[in-house]
C-alpha cells in the first residue's frame, strides 16, 4: 500500500516482500492452512465452507476467514492507542494494544482495517495473576475487499484466556469526510489552518486504527494523542495529564471511557478555542469552534445545557461522562455525528449569530444538537446490535428531538412541523425500492445506504403514533425500562417492543386512557369501549407490521348510513392501480385508526387488523376525517361523497380542521392522483380553498403539491401552461404574500411562513416582491454590505439581487469573507439561481476546488443549480462527468450521493430523461449501478412520466376552465 513519508521500515519490508514474491506464495500458502486450529476448523465445517471457499490475498496466501461479519471467537475488552497526527505531511503513526478475550479456541485474530499500513503485530498471553506472559510476532494478512485484517498466530489462542495484541501502523489523514480525515480553516491573516478531525460511523474506525469494528464489540477505549503546542486535543473523555516529550511534542491522555462502540470513537487536533458551562447535575459542557467564530457559540451551549438537563430528568438516567463537548468542524458531511462526549457538527447546524441567522437557522441548531444530545442514551448508552436495526437509533433521536425541543424551547412550535417528517417519509417508502424499517444489510455501501428517510424520519413517525395508540405515560415508562435494560449493551428490535409489554401505569396523570389490567396482564382481552375494541394488545406483533414489511397502507373509507367500511391495502406509486392481485396483496397491518366527524371532535379510535372491517357510528354524519391530526402513518381515501363533503368543509369552514388535519387532507389528495384512485380535478378543486389559509403547515403543504407540477412541465417546455400553473399559484396565495411585513417580527412559525412566501414570490418574480427587495439589496449595496437586512427575507432579497451580473459579483466576494455559515448559506443559494450559465458552472466547479466554497457543500449547490431552469443540463453534465470524484469524497452509498443522485433527477419527466439516466448508472456497474437510490430515481422518473401522461390534459383543462370561471 502505496504511502507518504514512508519510513525505511516500510520501504525495506516493501522491497524484501517484491524480491521473494513467489516463495511467499508458497509458503504462505501452506502457512494459511497449517495455522488453522481445530476450533476454526469445526466451524468452517459448521458453516459448510470448504478451504476452496476462502479467498486469497493479493500475495497469493490463503485469508482465513469468508465473511464481511467478524467471527465472535474473540471479543475484545480495552484499547489502548496512542496517535501522533502530523498536521504538515498530513499523515499519522500510531500504535494499539487490545486486550481480547477468546471465546473459543483459534490461531486466526480477525479484525478491520482499512487503508492502515501495518508494520508490526505481537501477541502477549495474560496470566491469571494478571501478569503479561513472552510477546510473540503475529502474521499479518490483508484482504481489502472484506476491509480486514488477519493476524495469526503460531500457537492456538485458548478459550477463556486474555491477551494482549499489539499492532502498530502508519497511513495518510483521509482526504474524505470519513476516518481521521483533514479538515482546513482560513484565519483573518489569510494563513491556512489545517486540523484532523475523525468521523467513524457506520464503518470508519477502522480508518483510523486495527479495530473490531462492529456495534456488538463493545469495549472502553484509553486514548493518548501526541501534538505540537499551538494546537488542541480533545476526544471523548476529559484530559488527565499532558505530557511534553523529548521530542517537543504534547501527549495528552485521556481518561478511560465507558464500554463503547467503536463508531463512537472521536478525537480532534486542531487549533480552536471554547466556551464551557455547568449543567445542574455537574456535567460540564463546551462548545469549540475555528478562534474567529467563537463568538458565535453562546446559543449552542445554552441549548446543550437545557436540552442535556431535560434528557437526564425525562428518562431519569444520570448522563455518565463527566462531560459533553460540542464541535463545529469546517469540513463536515453530514449534519452531525453523536460521539459519546465529543458530538461534531457542520458550522451550519452550530453557530448562531442573533444578527445573520434566521428563524429557520435557530430552529435548525436547536433541533440538531438535541437529536445528537438524545443519542447519548438512545445509540450511545444502548446500541443497535447490528444496522439492520438503525432506526432503533436514529429513529429515536428524530423523535426525540419534538419531545425535548417542545419542553426546552417552546417558543420554537416543533410539534408543529413535524408532520413534515412523515410527508417526507412516505415519499420515499411509496416507491418499490424503498425498504422495511428493519433490513438485512452486509457491507459498508448497505450500511451506509440505512441512513435515509426511512431509519430516520419513518422510524420517527410509527414510534410517535405508538405513543399516540400506548399512551405518553405508558410509552415513557416502556423506553425507561429499554434503556435501564439495555445500558452499556446491545439491543434489536424485538427488545424494545418487549420493554412496551406489560406495563402498569401508576396514575392517570397523563391523561391515560389504559387501565392497569389491560397492561399487566399482557395479552388478554379487553374491557368494552378500549381504545383496542375488545382486540388483544400485543405490541411486537402490531409493531412488526411496521418495522418488517416496507410501505404503509392505504385505508379506503366508504360511508353508508351509520356504517363505516373500511379496506386496507399497500400505498405504492409505479403501477396504474393496486393491484389486489399483486404481491401487495400480501400486505396487512395493525393500524392504530383514529376519527372525528362533523357530529363530535371528540376523537375515537379503532385498532385495525384486517384487510376488511366496520365500525358502527352512533348517528348518520356529514363528513369523517380519520388520521386525526396525521398521528399515524397512514393515508385515507373516501369513495362516494366523502371527499366532496371535506373539500366542501373547507371552502366554508376550513378552522373546523386543525391545521395538521388541513395539511394531511392536501396531501392524501395528490398522494391518491399518483395512484389513480382519485381525479386530479377533484384534488386542484381542494387547493381553491388555500386563499384563505394563513396556517404554516398547509401553505406548506399546498405549496408542496403544487409547486413540482409546474417545475415537471419546466424541463419539457410546456411554457404555456407552466406559465398558467404559476399564475395560479402567485394568485392563490397573493393575498398572503401582500400581508408579509419584511421583517424578523413574529413566531418561528410565522417568521418561517413569510420567508417561504417571499423566496417564492420573488423567485416567480411577483412584482411588489421583486421591486421590494431590489429597493433592500441596493441599500445592502450601497453600505458595502454592511447594512443589516432582516435574517428572514435576506434570502429573498440576495436571489433578487443575483439575477444581474454587479449583484451575483458582490455577492460572491461577500460569500468570500463572510465568517458567518447562515449568510453564507442564504448567498449560495441565491447564487445558483442566475440565469447566466457560465457563472452557474463555474460555481459548481469552484466546490470542486475545496477552496472558496467547501466541498461538502457540492451536493446542495448541484440539486439547486439543478432546480434552476437555465442550469438543469448542466447540473446533470457536471454529474456524469465528476461521479468518480463524488463517491471517492463522499463514499458509494452515502446520504450525500442519494441526496445527489434522487434530487437531479427528481424533476425528469420524459422517457428521453429516463433511457440516459439508466445508460448511465448501469455504465458504472459495481461502482453506483446497484445502489437503492439510483432504483429510487429510476422509479421516481418512471412515475412522472406517467403521471404527466395521464395528467398533463387535465391540468390544462382545468386551468382553462378556471380561468373562464374568472
């Protein structure tokens, strides 16, 4: 393996290893045969692998183990590992002992490792008396494709017996986002900073040092860190002692960590600075940034302390490190990652300057570090088992994230958009491609590919509606029980639902409406009137409905008198209907039902659990609406009059809905015109009523449905009716638009409201709009930038401003020196909506270079340059060209190459469209072809087309007709 500043070890052992090549192979090979002990021997046999079953290294010798999974013949107990990163020649040495205990006898140490150049490793026995015995060389074999390593030994490893293994390497600081990777900084001179900083989930530790590098293998870990002065170590534990080496260096040494995984590992040398605060309980928590943005850190920690506070006092389990850290790091990939003590975060979703950041911005801030905070018990303290089962961690933490912001921030409104996660969700998980909660997955790219909508957002969403169906009481009292079972350990799906069982409230305090008896006698039948109607309460078998099938199902309700019939069945796009003759006949869930009708807002409820079923009304009514306040995860659709009776509600009478039912009515309608079961008239008649709404959450969820049918007709230059569907949308919501002050005035909600609207208006050029903000942005000109613009239309403004060659040029070198990551954020936004090509790719090729606009910022610049109508050939250009470029930053499977990959073409309606997406990415084969966002594409695509097909007419027609009603 090919390294910088290689040392003369490496180099003599590189050349030594040439000139015998052949020899090795032999010898190595019968080495690998005859350093198998009876142990691996019965359990090749046991798995039914033969010794032409396992694969051979790249020097010939035979690698003694089949799987991409360890074996758990051994497990280890403690690491030790010292690392010395090299911030000039960008590369680190190292050194790690392991302290494993065997589990059955073997000669083969099967551990990962991946890009590590392994110079050394020794095996040393641990007498019982705890004594070390007489250290002894290891074989070192590397087999690339499984990410592992091999160290055999000469004599068996025995069963029940501790040993030490030392292993000491070199490598580069990855050039990723993942590993111990680089990260760079501008300081106000202009000199280049340049830190390390580690990134480790999914499977990234190994990275960074030999490691067992699978959740289950939970061990603690002592780190030592040697650095020059001018800089900082910090990892997850408190220092306890620096030490300054012959050598000039610092060696800082933590404290011993807690039993972890080793994706929760994390350390950084960089030269930051921090600010640092007590909790009640006495954790002390510190925010570090880049020195020139450390003062924009005092929201973050004061949001940590309250939410850490909340977190220890709801689940009533002590945080058990003596402190947490909070880092904003320049180059990040993703939002932020939940190592234990040390979580890192993007700058974005950290800093906080009262006078640039938005409503929006803080919202964001607050909800992030509250989903990493959550994760300190739902991830850190108890563990997913295996991947298969990450939604068991993010899942809970995006849930999370509602109830401790709604209790810590509650001028934020959180609840109230959180039924945008599920929109979100469904989404995704209404395509074939899509996947159960719960899903086998194997090598990295798998892993990496659960982190999506449907481990975050999904899981989110069935454990907020089996809050809603347990009660928050019960609910509560059940993950207590998960996470005081589970801690330090590791847990699998069926460990939660086990938890939720048998549970006894101890008051009604909480409004419960489950007795005692229901809970703690387990499955028996129920009292009449339940909210279960006499059906038995088992929540694995209800929940497994959820979490092992994907999709979620439609309920089709069809009144007649007092009866109400209702019909389930899978929701999926792709098909002209649902097909009961399909193999989604197969499909069947226990679904939590809830209702109000025009008679009672009281709300009743009904657990679902056949295909077919009635419930009986007291009375005949005018209108149902099921899903109350969209707590399931769920749509409906009413056959005969049903719809025509709640669109007819809301022309009249639209607050008699909450504004979540509102929201959930828009989108169930356009959700049943993708799958035929309702006309896309009937749906575009339900939004008329929108010119009366002023709620949040159904403008934008009108504006959702509406928006993407004109920008579909974009890329097939259908300009006259796009043109008509714009015209209506500006109209629709004119009088809400008229009433937006240009200011920061109000709630989150309606400060969210305004800068939407206006992005909106003066994207569709609205004239009062545009003429408003060229009056701003000329003032924020003339004062060279220095005027303070209100933080929630600043992004209206710069995108009219950027639509002239003076207003992009000045934006771009305020982008420049801006030190603030909202305004920055807001200006390349606005930057990719020119109309001017050349600019439009020279911006996506300067997030190449790294250097003005960061890397991790590409995916988002691509999908908005994409968005725009003059840049979407480009977009899809730039793509095709630097896909190599893109996996090897953001690695094969990522979020960031889904997010890419399914925002470019989500927009593609034609069949041309489809024939060069699909020759694209099956040109690629084993390096993007297989991924399950590219099948998400190609379906996404598929479904448009065929709903411009059917709809294109309509939309036409019904545009006309509404214009002759006028």
């Amino acid at each position: 393996m090919k390294q910088k500043n290689c040392n003369y070890l490496c180099t003599t052992t590189a050349d030594f290893q040439m000139a015998t090549t052949g020899y090795l192979k032999l010898i190595g090979f019968l080495t690998a045969i005859l350093t198998f002990s009876i142990t691996d021997a019965l359990q090749n046999d046991q798995n039914g692998k033969e010794a032409s079953d396992f694969p051979f290294t790249s020097d010939g010798r035979m690698y003694p183990w089949n799987k991409m999974r360890l074996p758990k013949t051994i497990v280890p107990v403690q690491y030790d590992l010292v690392i010395q990163p090299n911030l000039t020649t960008l590369n680190f040495s190292a050194s790690v002992r392991i302290e494993v205990l065997v589990e059955s006898d073997t000669n083969s140490i099967i551990l990962h490792s991946k890009n590590l150049e392994i110079i050394k490793a020794t095996v040393i026995p641990v007498k019982k008396d705890g004594t070390p015995g007489l250290e002894s060389n290891l074989e070192i074999l590397e087999y690339p494709p499984f990410e592992q390593l091999a160290l055999q030994a000469d004599a068996p490893l025995y069963s029940g017996n501790t040993y030490l293994i030392n292993v000491d390497y070199v490598a580069n600081l990855s050039e990723s986002f993942h590993g111990f990777y680089k990260s760079t900084f501008k300081k106000q001179d202009g000199e280049i900073s340049v830190l390390a900083s580690t990134q480790f989930e999914p499977t990234a530790a190994r990275m960074a040092f030999p490691c067992f590098d699978e959740p289950a293998f939970k061990a603690k870990f002592s780190i030592k860190i040697q650095r020059e002065s001018r800089h900082i170590a910090v990892s997850n534990m408190p220092i306890i002692n620096s030490v300054k080496l012959a050598n000039g260096l610092i060696e800082d040494q933590f404290d011993v960590s807690v039993k972890m995984s080793t994706y929760l590992v994390a350390f950084i040398v960089a030269d930051f600075k921090w600010v640092s605060k007590e909790t009640k309980h006495g954790v002390k928590i510190s925010v570090y940034s880049v020195p020139e943005k450390i003062n924009q850190t005092s929201f973050a920690l004061d949001a940590a302390v309250r939410l850490l506070e909340f977190y220890e006092d709801y689940f009533n389990i002590s945080y058990p490190l003596p402190k947490q850290d909070l880092a904003a790091i320049p180059d990040f990939q993703s939002g932020a990652m939940e190592n234990w003590g040390l979580t890192t975060y993007r700058e974005s979703a950290l800093l906080y300057n009262a006078v640039t950041s938005s409503a929006s911005d803080k919202l964001g801030i607050t909800m992030i570090i509250a989903h990493e905070l959550a994760h300190q018990w739902f991830g850190n303290l108890v563990t997913v088992e295996w991947w298969n089962d990450l939604w068991l961690n993010e899942g809970f933490a995006t849930f999370m994230e509602i109830i401790s912001v709604n209790i810590t921030h509650p001028e934020l409104q959180v609840r109230e958009f959180f039924l945008d996660r599920c929109f979100s969700a469904m989404e995704a998980d209404s395509f074939n491609s899509s996947h159960p909660v719960s899903t086998p997955v194997e090598n990295p790219a798998q892993i990496q590919e659960m982190f999506d909508n449907v481990s975050y957002e999904k899981g989110a969403c069935i454990l907020n509606m089996l809050m809603d169906y347990l009660t928050e009481d019960v609910f509560k009292t059940g993950i207590i029980r998960y996470l005081r079972c589970h801690s330090y350990g590791n847990a699998k799906n069926e460990d939660l639902w086990n938890s939720l069982t048998n549970i006894c409230p101890s008051d009604d305090t909480h409004g419960s409406r489950l007795s005692e008896q229901q809970f703690c006698l387990g499955k028996s039948e129920l009292p009449p009137g339940s909210w279960f109607m006499k059906d038995v309460l088992d929540v694995k078998e209800m929940m497994n409905t959820w979490t092992l099938q994907k999709g979620f199902p439609l309920v089709t309700v069809t009144v007649k008198g007092r009866q109400v019939l209702l019909r389930q069945e899978l929701y999926q796009k792709g098909s002209n209907s649902q097909d009961e003759n399909s193999e989604s006949a197969s499909y069947l869930w226990q679904i939590p039902l809830t209702y109000i009708t025009s008679h009672s807002k009281t709300v009743q409820r009904h657990l679902m659990r056949t295909k077919n079923d009635i419930i009986t009304l007291l009375e005949e009514v005018n209108w149902i609406k099921f899903n109350v306040d969209m707590n399931g995860y769920y749509i409906v659709h009413y056959e005969n009059d049903g719809w025509d009776a709640l669109i007819k509600l809301l022309r009249e009478r639209h607050t008699v809905l909450s504004s979540n039912d509102r929201a959930s009515l828009i989108n169930n309608a356009f959700q049943l015109v993708s799958i035929g079961k309702l006309p896309l008239d009937k749906a575009l008649d339900l939004t008329l009523y929108l010119k009366n709404e002023v709620s949040t959450m159904p403008v934008f969820q009108g504006m959702n449905e509406l928006v993407p049918i004109y920008k579909l007709m974009e890329k097939r230059e259908m300009e006259e009716v796009e043109n008509q569907m714009k015209t209506y949308i500006v109209n629709l919501f004119k009088d809400l638009i008229d009433q937006q002050s240009w200011s920061d005035d109000g709630s989150v909600s309606e400060r969210l409201l305004r800068s939407t609207l206006l992005v909106f208006a003066c994207v569709r050029e609205y004239q009062p709009c545009v003429d408003k903000a060229e009056e701003y942005f000329r003032k924020w000109m003339d004062s060279n930038g220095t005027l303070s613009l209100p933080a929630d239309v600043a992004l209206a403004i710069f995108t009219v401003g950027a639509q002239t060659t003076e207003g992009w040029d000045f934006l771009f070198e305020k982008y420049r020196h801006s030190l603030f990551s909202s305004e920055k954020s807001k200006i390349r936004a606005a930057l990719t909506i020119s109309k001017n090509t050349e600019k439009l790719q020279w911006l996506m090729d300067q997030s190449l270079q790294d250097d003005i606009i960061k890397t991790q910022d590409l995916p988002s610049i691509v999908i908005l340059v994409n968005k725009n109508p003059t840049g979407h050939h480009l977009a899809w250009e730039f793509f095709k060209k630097n896909w190599n470029k893109l996996i090897e930053k953001f690695e094969l499977g990522s979020s960031s190459i889904a997010y890419t990959v399914t925002g470019i073409t989500s927009q593609y309606s034609t069949r041309l469209h489809l024939e060069e997406v699909q020759g694209f990415f099956e040109s690629l084969k084993d390096k993007g072809s297989q991924l399950r966002c590219v099948q998400q594409a190609i379906e996404t695509i598929e479904e448009n087309i065929q709903w411009m097909d059917k709809n294109f007419i309509k939309i036409a027609a019904w545009l006309e007709n509404l214009k002759s009603l006028d």
